[in-house]
C-alpha cells in the first residue's frame, strides 16, 4: 500500500474505492483506493487466487467472471 499523506484524522470521512482489474486463469488482481476530501491519500493492490474449497487448490475462474471482469475494462 502506498500513503499519499502522513494520516488521517479523527473525525475524517474516508472514502473507500475498490475494482477488479484482471482476471485471468486462477487469479485474479484487485486494486483499491482510499481519499479524503476527494484526494488520494491511500493506494494499493493484492492478487487473490481462486481455490477449490473441497480441495484447497486453485481452480479456474469462471469464464463468467472473466467476462464481466473484461466488459469492465
């Protein structure tokens, strides 16, 4: 995560934004972004990987998902 500015403040209404920005095979990377009074001051990302929850391994993404995910490029 990247900090545009040292901290916030008590009393600060942070808006928190969030997207998927791919997707591909088993994984997929999501970005996200925090502002104050309409200025960044907080940015970051992590990959997420999709797991078969029967078996704890990577399975496929949806070619559903992958769709929606491409149509919001």
């Amino acid at each position: 995560m990247e900090s545009g500015r040292p901290n916030g403040r008590a009393g600060d209404n942070i808006e928190v934004r969030t997207w998927i920005a791919s997707a591909e095979r088993v994984k997929s990377l999501r970005r996200y972004e925090f502002l104050c009074d309409g200025q960044r001051v907080a940015q970051g990302e992590t990959e997420w990987v999709y797991v078969d929850v029967s078996t704890g391994r990577p399975r496929l993404i949806s070619k559903a998902m992958a769709g929606f995910v491409r149509d919001q490029e």
